[in-house]
C-alpha cells in the first residue's frame, strides 16, 4: 500500500494567470485560468515528474537493488 505525500504549492494570481510552484520538487510548476484548474495541473506535473524520477532510479538500479523508506 503506498502511503499519502504532501507537498507545497506555492501559487500566486498573475493577471490573467495563476501560476504556481511545487517547492520540494524542482521544475515542477504549472499555470492555469482558475486557481481550481492550477492546482489540478501542478497534482498531475507533480504526479508525471515522480513517476520519471521513479522510472530513472530503477533504471540506474538496473539488478540487485532494495528499497528503503526514508522519514524526515
């Protein structure tokens, strides 16, 4: 079972955009004409970014590899 994440949006209204940052994840912002429609696109860059970085790791892993839950 995977476990919830919480990251930081940082957003602010840019007429006639909002746009906004994922602070714990470096190039991951967005932009959209309603807050609403902001945060739903920076959820799914954010989403698309972990999973490439997921898919980068393992393959630099390649074989022999386990996993370890880091906790701050």
């Amino acid at each position: 079972m995977e476990s919830s994440q919480v990251f930081t949006a940082l957003i602010k209204y840019d007429d006639p955009w909002w746009i906004g940052w994922v602070e714990e994840i470096p190039g991951v912002n967005s932009q959209g004409e309603t807050r609403e429609e902001l945060l739903e696109n920076l959820r799914s860059a954010l989403e698309e970014a972990l999973e490439m970085n997921r898919d980068e790791a393992l393959a630099a892993a390649q074989d022999g590899y386990t996993e370890e839950s880091l906790v701050l």
